[in-house]
C-alpha cells in the first residue's frame, strides 16, 4: 500500500517534510499545503521557498494549488514545471470561510457549471504541456449527494489521482468521514482513487471500503502521522520499527530547524505549540509539564518542560 502525508497549512512545511522524511520516513508522497496564485503572481516568495526542489531533496512532493480561476492556476503550473514538477494537485476541500466566499476550495464544489469551465482550462493545458493534474475533493459543499454529479464531471477528465475526504464543507475536519460516499467512489469513479480522512490506526485503515479486497491501495493521513508519526510504519505493516528514540530526535530536528530561521524565542514556541497540540495524547501521564510547555514564554521554560516529557 502507498501512504501520501496531506497538505496541513501552518505544519507541513519543508522544514517539517524534511525531517519526517528523514526520520521516519515510509511517505510516498508528500503535498504542499495550497499555494494560492492571484493575478500579481502565482505565487508568494514564501510559498516559492517551501515548495523550491533544493529545500525538498530525497521528498517525492506534488504542489497543491488553491484558486478557481483557470489562468492564475495555469501560470502557477508552469511556474512549478519550470522548477522541475510533473504533477499538481488542485484543492477542491478548504473548508474556511474566507477561501469559500470567494468561490475557492469547498466553496468551489457548489458552482458545478465554473467547476466544468474551469477543468476544461486546466485539463487542456495539462495535456498540451504534459502536466499531471490530481485533486483533493470533498463530497459537496452543503450536501453529500452532491457527490454524484461531481464523480460525473471528474470522469470527463484525466485526472491523474483522486483524493477524497469524504464529509462536506459543514463538517469542517468533525464527525465521522461518510464512508458510504466514498465506496459510491470506488464503484463509479474512472481514475486511481485515494482515500483520505480519520485514520489513526492500523484498524481505522482495514475498516476502509475497498481496502480488504484490494480495490483501495492508496491512503493519505494528516491528523493520524502528525499525532503519531511512527503510524506511517504500522500501517505499512513494519511494527518493529517504534524506536522511542526517534521522537525525541523528530523534536529536536524541528525545535532546532525553527530556531535557526525564526525569532524571537515566542514565535518558534507558537510553531512548537502547534504541534504539540497533536504530541500531547502521546503523554497523558504528563499532563503538569504539558501544562507548563504551553505556557513557556522562553526557550529555557519551554526546554524544561519538554526535555522531561521526552
Ligand atoms: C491545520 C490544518 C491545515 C490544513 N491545510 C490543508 C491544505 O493546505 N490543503 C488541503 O488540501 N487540506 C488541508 N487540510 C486538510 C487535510 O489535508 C486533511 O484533508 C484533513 O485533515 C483530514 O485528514 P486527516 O483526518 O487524516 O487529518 C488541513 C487540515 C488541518 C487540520
């Protein structure tokens, strides 16, 4: 089976690839959280930075655009073509509501008619210049039977991969992934399907529709990798490979990472914060010290507090 890690805004960036990458390892694919183009430029300096191929080495990485309007995605595409990639994802799921109201992500699903304009844009270039165009997708925008017509249309389409979360707008990241949806998928969809949403263990993973009778060898994790990152080698089924060690190096390859390129102290312990909003079911006896980590204003408060927890 094949794992991709999903695009987190804010957490998976080229500093956080890297060192799952080299530590952990076992990602297939990594996606970039969306680069959002706007008529000025396709990208930001930031975005050319996380996604440029000298800061991604040994990472197999697909950029993930987020627009709805077909000009600015394809000069984004032929920026990151010109960087060396072969393949984009087009975000169909953002379920924020300033992305929404201006028609982008999730906000886009509800426009079937710009939706169809929009994908015979892209798809045309795709196919003049050789590009692979992937999407991430959820069921609908405000309900999840709006799933059918959208499988009709992404048919019409050589989409490369399609990666669903199968819950709508509403659902945010909440509640139980509509799995009925997502084997509707599987039985209807043209091109190679990817299952994405609530997998946080090796049961979670078996449960899925089509994975025991192998029409599903594809899954992509976000919330499950980054609260256990050795979940990526269970699920690939190398249950020898939970060395502790490695997640105090995970830490300290980050913590350090962010020391180098942030300041002051606050802001690489905000970036820190974050994820040990994910880390802290890792340490349920640990609560006190938890306590005192998210509180830490200074490097040293925030050293004592972790460097007991781990
Ligand atoms: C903080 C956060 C940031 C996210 N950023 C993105 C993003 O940039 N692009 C995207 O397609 N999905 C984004 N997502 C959605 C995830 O990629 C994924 O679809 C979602 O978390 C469900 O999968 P999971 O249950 O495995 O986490 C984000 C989710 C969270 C919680």
């Amino acid at each position: 089976m094949k794992i991709y890690f999903a695009p987190m805004e804010g957490i998976t960036n080229h500093i956080f690839r890297n060192a799952y990458n080299e530590i952990y390892g076992h990602i297939d694919k990594f996606f970039t959280p969306f680069i959002s183009p706007s008529e000025k430029s396709p990208m930001t300096p930031r975005e050319r930075k996380d996604v440029a191929p000298e800061n991604n080495k040994g990472i197999v990485l697909v950029p993930q655009i987020l627009t709805c309007r077909s000009d600015n995605f394809i000069e984004a595409a032929k920026e990151l073509q010109a960087m060396g990639y072969n393949e984009v994802n087009l975000n169909l799921g953002c379920p924020s509501g300033t992305v929404c109201a201006k028609g982008k992500g999730a906000g886009f699903l509800s426009d079937t008619p710009a939706l169809t304009r929009f994908m015979d844009d892209i798809y045309s270039y795709a196919d003049s210049a050789n590009l692979k165009i992937s999407i991430k997708t959820r069921l609908g925008y405000s309900n999840p039977d709006e799933f059918y017509d959208l499988v009709d249309i992404f048919n019409g389409f050589p989409v490369s991969e399609l990666i669903v979360h199968p819950r709508i707008r509403s659902d945010f990241y909440k509640g139980e992934p509509r799995m009925e949806y997502f084997a509707y998928a599987l039985e209807h969809a043209k091109c190679p399907l990817v299952y994405n949403g609530n997998i946080f263990t090796c049961e979670d993973l078996n449960d899925l529709p089509g994975f025991a009778d192998g029409r599903l060898d594809t899954i992509m994790s976000g919330r499950g990798l980054l609260s256990d990152p050795s979940l990526g080698s269970r699920l690939k089924g190398l249950t020898s490979d939970t060395d502790p060690g490695k997640f105090r190096k995970f830490h300290d390859t980050l913590y350090n990472a962010y020391r180098k390129i942030m300041s002051p102290d606050i802001n690489v312990l905000y970036k820190m914060k974050d994820l040990w909003a994910y880390w802290q079911h890792l340490f349920e006896d640990r609560e006190r010290d938890i306590k005192r980590l998210m509180k830490a204003k200074k490097y040293a408060e925030y050293e004592e507090a972790a460097y007991r927890i781990i």
